[in-house]
C-alpha cells in the first residue's frame, strides 16, 4: 500500500510539472502565432486514452483511438489534445521544429510562416524559454500558496542552544556534541536544519563553532565531501532527555518513571542530550542502569533495566517550543507572493551549486543521481498536503534548472544555439539540429542508466 501511494504522489507531481512546463512552451508559442500540432500529458504510442479537437465548428472527443485519423489529420491548423497511456511526461509538438519526434519529412517540406522555424530568433528564443520559466512560476505560486496556508516555521541555528549531536562522519572531521556552529568560511547559517546542506553546497574550508565558552576553528578536508553527500544527520540537533510517557510494554513500568522527568545522568555519568544517551544505553544492551532523574523539586537515582535493542521503553517528549525559541512566521496574499519568490530564488541558487557537485568527479556526486525511485523515495509513506506541494515545488525548479543545461535535445541546448545566432546572425542548418538532437538524446540515455543504476545498487 506504501509503494502504491509512493507511485500515485510521484505520477500525480510529475505530470502537473510537465504539463506546466509544456504549457509555457505552448503559450509561447501560441502567442506568437506558431502552429502546435499536438499537446499532450502522457507519451502516446500507437495510440491514446483520450483525444479531442476542435474543428468544423466544434470539438470532438475520441477514447483509446488509434493515432492516425484521416479526418483529425484534415484539419492541421487546430491543435490535439490528450492524454497518452505511458505516465512518463508529455509533449508539445511544435511545426517546424526539430525535437525528440524527429520528424524529418516535415522538415524537408517547404518552410512555412506558422511554423517554428521561419519565426525570428528572439521569438523562438521565449518559445524555448517557456518551458523553463513556467516551471519557475509554477514554484512560485507553489511556496506562496504553501507559505500563505502553513506559515513558516523553523529554528535559527542561533536558537539551538543546546548545539548539534553529531555522528561518526562529523566526530571523526572535528566536531563534538554540544558544539554550536556560527558559519562555515565566516558566513553565518540562519536555518538550523541547512546546516549540513550549506556545508556541503559551499564546499566550506573551516566552520567557526562554539565549545563550552571557547571559539574554535574546525579545519574541514574536502576529501570529506562524498562521505558528506552521502552521509545524512551529520549535525542532528541536541536536545534533552524528558520523558514524556512509559510504555505499556517497558520494562521500567513499575520503577517509578513520571511523564516530565528528565534524565541528566547514567551511572554517575553527567549527560542530558537525547542523542549522547541513547549511544550509552546502546553500550548496556540487556543490562541494569542507574538514571540520574531530574523533576522540577527534586533529584533521584532510579533503577532502571535497558532491553535488548538498547532501550528503556519510554516516549519522549519532542515538542521542540518546550525546549527552542522556535521562528514563527504568518503571512497573507501579498506577503506570501514575495516570499514565495525569495524563495523560488534561493533554491534555484542552491540547486545550481549542487549541479555544480555533480559534474566535479572528486566530490562523487554523480553517485547520488537518481531516477523516479529515488523521487518516490522522498515522498512520505502517508498522504501529506503540505510535504506533497513543498516537493512539487522543489522538483518543478529541479526540471526548470535542469532543462536549461546546455545539451542538445533539452531545452538549454536549443536555447544555446538560439543565443549564438542572435549574436552572430547565422542559424545553424536543419542538419546540424538533427544531428544535435541524437547526440543530445544519447546523452540524457547515458545519464538515464547512471541514475538507474545508482537506484538500483541502493536497494542492495
């Protein structure tokens, strides 16, 4: 059922952000008074689950039709519409222009004025664009609509008072529990959870934290970042070990726990931190512990047994407002638009610097690309509103930004060539495109591979 839900959100995201990148081109084109032979969600091979099209004064519909129709064919200046039976993309089909259909015999029939490429370069330039800026707005009024609902909340990494829990990775780089980061090569990190993030982004050579009362300098060796990339929870943040209720199966149901206890000591060891406590029960599998127990009016030393696992059987209370000054932002229409476009803006930078990651070999980043399991994976288990719409958002800037790479067969790569004529005047041959487009085909197969490979060596 899990996996299933997992399809349904990826193939719902996927097909609103294609169909909104498809449709700037579209728009574009239709502005601009160039003929859109066909408009479709979906690939449609062979045939279609719907197809429709307005002509002789109006629309007709058709279900699981074949492609080919004599009498649709008739009437070419009215674009198709549909729905294809492949849920992978769509397509714009655009006259006179070289793309994935690669569609040679209407290429070598005369030009005409409604087709793409008798249209003058800036003009084919905004058609190509579309795609790419739709995506952008479509992130926009994504966060702003998210931002106007939920609201912000987060905490500012000067709030996390009780500084980071690190793991083996960041132990071994220098840091220790307890620590409290101020910046990474003297540049400040507001949001407490991005510090892991804008570490590896910056490729940051230092970090300035703060130890007990002392300012230090950690020297970060940037033979560390694919072990970063790869490495999650670097820096989880510390908090305190309060109990918020004993469970029924605990073995410590009758030792006297109460919710609110916090626990400050283990066998005569100070240590309050959720994180540095759970790795000492984990030391005392099976074993006879002694809590150190702090309660509002007194202390105590309770006797308490740890299970096989590592654990004593309680939940803990993980309201962070309780333990944080937690940020809490509000806002309505007109503040959410701006904010959404920060936003927008701010990812777009950052998802750049992680391209940027990708294509250097030394960081190994190429290892993380992944196909649409991994984008399956970071959809939740159940069904979340806020999280759905938040990854939206996020992929339709992943597609905006990768699509303006400058590879053939994408849309970066014919903005490319659209940009060396305006400068130069001179418009590379039909042949050329055609040419351009298999390689460019050839590469995003190549990339395909990689990133299926990478997914599929994760499942083992």
């Amino acid at each position: 059922m899990v996996i299933l839900l997992k399809i349904v959100q990826v193939i719902l995201a996927l097909s609103l952000l294609v169909l909104f990148h498809e449709f700037g081109h579209y728009t574009f084109a239709k502005l601009f008074k160039t003929r859109v032979e066909k408009f479709y969600l979906f690939f449609n091979p062979k045939f279609s689950l719907v197809r429709f099209k307005r002509f002789g004064g109006k629309w007709h519909c058709k279900f699981f039709a074949p492609n080919e129709d004599a009498e649709w064919a008739a009437h070419p200046d009215q674009t198709e519409y549909g729905i294809g039976w492949l849920p992978f993309g769509g397509y714009c089909k655009i006259a006179g222009m070289i793309d994935e259909s690669m569609d040679k015999e209407a290429m070598k029939l005369p030009p005409q004025p409604y087709e793409f490429r008798t249209k003058p370069a800036w003009q084919r330039f905004f058609i190509m664009f579309g795609g790419v800026l739709f995506n952008f707005i479509l992130a926009i009024i994504l966060y702003a609509t998210i931002l106007n609902h939920w609201g912000e909340e987060y905490l500012r990494n000067e709030n996390a008072v009780y500084g980071i829990a690190v793991n083996d990775l960041s132990r071994e780089m220098g840091f220790r529990d307890g620590d409290r980061i101020l910046a990474f090569d003297g540049v400040p990190v507001e949001n407490f959870s991005n510090l892991q993030v804008d570490l590896v982004r910056s490729q940051a050579r230092e970090a300035t934290v703060l130890r007990g009362g002392d300012t230090l300098t950690i020297a970060i060796d940037p033979d560390y970042l694919p072990a970063m990339l790869n490495t999650p929870g670097m820096f989880d943040l510390a908090f305190p070990f309060v109990i918020k209720e004993v469970q029924p199966e605990s073995p410590n149901v009758g030792a006297g726990l109460q919710p609110g206890d916090a626990v400050v000591g283990i066998d005569g060891q100070p240590m309050f931190i959720v994180q540095q406590i759970q790795r000492e029960l984990a030391q005392h599998k099976g074993e006879a512990i002694t809590a150190d127990i702090q309660r509002p009016d007194t202390r105590l030393e309770v006797p308490l047994q740890v299970d096989t696992a590592g654990h004593i059987g309680v939940l803990l209370d993980t309201d962070l407002n309780k333990y944080f000054e937690v940020t809490t932002k509000e806002y309505n229409l007109l503040t959410a638009i701006p904010a959404g476009a920060r936003k927008t803006w701010t990812t777009i930078k950052g998802y750049v610097q992680e391209l940027g990651l990708i294509f250097s070999p030394k960081t190994k980043a190429y290892k993380s690309v992944g196909s649409f399991i991994a984008i399956g994976r970071i959809f939740p288990d159940t069904w979340d509103w806020y999280r759905f719409w938040s990854l939206c958002a996020l992929l339709s800037i992943m597609l905006g930004v990768m699509n303006l790479l400058p590879i053939p067969a994408l849309d970066g790569g014919h903005i490319l060539f659209l940009i060396f004529e305006i400068l130069t005047g001179r418009k590379p041959s039909d042949k050329f495109m055609e040419v351009a487009e298999w390689i460019g085909m050839a590469l995003l197969l190549l990339l395909m591979v990689l990133a299926f490979g990478n997914d599929i060596r994760s499942l083992f």
